[in-house]
C-alpha cells in the first residue's frame, strides 16, 4: 500500500470519527440556554411570534429560550449583535423582508447575508395590511388611488421594514402616483400617527392596526399576503383587487450564525415542523394575524432568493433607494 492510499484510509477514518461526533452534537443540542435576537420591539407581531415559538422549543429542548428586543438601525443593530455573536445558540428570529433590501439601503453592510445568515425554517407569516385613517374620505385601494392622482403630493405614506418601504415605493413608481414618505423607527409610533391623521397611508402589520380598527380608529384596505387572513377575511389581498405589484409574502423564521452545523440546523427545523404541527400553536397566533405553516429550509431558502430578485428589481425601477 502506496502513501497516498494510507493517507486516503486515515483521512476516511476521520471522517468516521468526526460524522457521528457532529451527529451526536447535534442530539445533545442546546446544552444551554438559547437567544432569539429580534429586531422589532415589544407587542409587534414579530416579537408575539418570537416568544410563542420560544416558550415551545423551550419545553422540546428542555433549555430556556429567551427573547431579546435589538430594534432600530434598519434592524442592522439585530443583525449586528447576532451575527457578532458567533454562537450557535443564538439565533436571529425574523422574517427575510427585514434584510433582503439591505444591499440596496446601506453603502455599507455589517455582514455578509449569504455567509452570515443561515435560514433554518419558517413557522409562520406575518399579514400586512394596507391601512388609513377612519377620517380619509376612502373605502377601497381603487378609492385611494384616485384620490392620490386628483391630488398628487397631498398624501403622505409609512411602512416600517425595508421591504415594505421598497415595494410600496415601487408600486407608488409604477402607477406614477407622488406621496410623500415619512420613515418611522418603530410600528407603533407610525400607526399612533396613522390614528390621529399625521399619516395617510401606512403599510403595517395586521397584528397593530386591528385594535385601531377596533377603536374605530383605522380602516384597513387590503392586506399584501398572497392569502386572505383567519383574523379579517373580508379583507381582499391586493392579488384579488388586481395589484400584483403590492403584494410579499413575508416569512418568519430563524436564521443561525455561519458557525451552525447542517446537523444542528436540521434539529432545529425538525423541531419548528413539530411544534408547527400543534393546532394550540395556530390559535395563539391567529389573533396576531399570523399564519402557522411550515416552511422546510429549501423552501425557505428559495422563497428569500424569489425575494431578492423582486427587491433588485424594483431597486433598478427607481433608481436606488425606496421613495428615489
């Protein structure tokens, strides 16, 4: 026997250790407590996910899960502390739309998406929803439209995570209305300003506008998903009103560091398939106007790639920056 071939035996017997050493790793996985670091704050829908689906992995793991709230910065601040972290336990919890835009937004990026964040699984969608004052003098997207064209420059628009800012920016681009946009760190500070008329449209979570709603406050339009929601309906998706450009469908799940193994990642999304599985899980989340469904990592992936596609193109549109 050659030295090359002793070298080949040694190398596969290394092999043999390392593959169920990873294996077992993967088994014994959290051997202590995990993060999920958020890039919206409290009482957002995001965040409501983050700690329903905490509590469940919590129980399966037998670990704690604990939810940190990292907003502000375009959720560069999350993603910073996240990807700084360089720890398989923790876990950035959010949906694609939070970082797709990023290239497009930031001359400079503090990571580097296709290394640093590794999508594992999606547990849910998010509705987003298309809402305006109860006081504008529109009851339908159609009516508001034409109200933006009688009176071009008048109205002015919110949206919160870039992606919403880069479709409704495009959608706005393409049917060649002018509003203007007033950027907001924070949902709940946008649809406060959307309930007392500073602001005349805003593209937002279903989750916060429904108690505005409520309160009579707020109408909502249309909602962008590609689905109508278990919490509204009666509210058309803007596919079914004809307005295909408006329309994401924002998928939240986890994504781990560049240091997480493929068996790790594996555990964790067999483990949101189970707790996805549990109907409890979809009546706890359903009054946040969310959706359990499973999404598998290859789905998962392919939906954030579809994703970057739709925002590169749109950025191409207006030339740069949402609202260029």
């Amino acid at each position: 026997m050659d030295r090359r071939q002793l070298i080949g035996l040694a190398a596969l017997g290394v092999l043999g250790i390392i593959g169920p050493a990873r294996t077992a790793w993967a088994q014994n996985w959290p051997q202590r407590p995990v993060k999920f670091i958020v890039p919206l704050g409290p009482g957002s829908a995001l965040d409501i996910a983050a700690r329903v689906v905490a509590d469940r992995l919590s129980a399966i793991w037998k670990q704690p899960v604990v939810v940190e709230n990292r907003p502000g910065g375009d959720a560069l601040v999350a993603i910073s502390a996240f990807v700084g972290a360089r720890d398989d336990h923790v876990l950035l919890f959010a949906p694609s739309g939070i970082f797709t835009p990023h290239p497009f937004v930031h001359d400079h990026l503090p990571y580097d998406a296709k290394r640093d964040l590794i999508p594992i699984a999606g547990i849910s969608d998010v509705s987003v929803c298309i809402a305006v004052p109860r006081s504008l003098n529109v009851n339908s997207l159609a009516e508001l439209i034409a109200l933006a064209r009688k009176e071009p420059g008048k109205l002015n628009w919110a949206a919160i995570t870039s992606l919403d800012d880069f479709v409704f920016s495009g959608f706005l681009r393409s049917e060649g209305l002018n509003l203007s946009r007033v950027p907001y760190r924070d949902p709940v500070s946008a649809l406060n300003d959307l309930s007392e008329k500073r602001v005349d449209v805003a593209v937002t979570s279903l989750a916060l506008a429904l108690p505005r709603v409520q309160a009579g406050k707020v109408k909502l339009l249309a909602l962008v998903n590609p689905r109508r929601s278990l919490v509204a309906p009666d509210l058309p998706t803007v596919a079914e009103l004809g307005y295909t450009a408006l329309g994401m469908d924002p998928i939240i799940g986890p994504f781990g560091p560049s240091v997480i193994t493929p068996e790790v990642r594996q555990k964790i999304a067999g483990d949101l398939k189970t707790i996805a599985a549990d109907p409890s899980l979809q009546a706890r989340l359903k009054p946040t106007g969310q959706v359990v469904e499973f999404v598998s990592t290859a789905d998962f992936e392919a939906s954030i790639e579809a994703e970057r596609v739709k925002v590169a193109a749109i950025a191409k549109m207006l030339g740069g920056r949402p609202g260029g």
